[in-house]
C-alpha cells in the first residue's frame, strides 16, 4: 500500500466519522425539539386548567 492510498483511507474514515457525527447530532436536536414542544403543550393545558378552576370558583361564589 502506498503512502498516497494510506492517506486516502484515512481521509475517507475521518469523512465517514463527521457524517456519523452530523448524524447523531441533528437526531439529538430532534429530540430536544419534541421535548420543547411538549413541555410548552404542558404548560399549555396548565393554564387552561387554571383558568376554568378560577372560572368555576368565581361562579360558584
């Protein structure tokens, strides 16, 4: 094996591992996006809850 092709794999290795890398990366972001979305449709529905407990008290007075 020459110095060139020796050079080459390793380079195309390296390439493979930053695509793997990107990969794993954007998956994450993914994850966290949907954890974001839940938690905002959390708090969401909190405070409807709240309002309708508020809601209900008021009429009940």
């Amino acid at each position: 094996m020459g110095m060139k092709d020796k050079f080459q794999d390793q380079a195309e290795q390296w390439q493979q591992q930053g695509k793997e890398r990107s990969g794993e990366a954007r998956e994450k972001a993914g994850q966290r996006s949907s954890q974001q979305r839940e938690r905002a449709r959390q708090g969401i529905d909190d405070t409807h809850d709240e309002m309708e407990d508020r809601l209900n008290e008021d009429y009940d007075r």
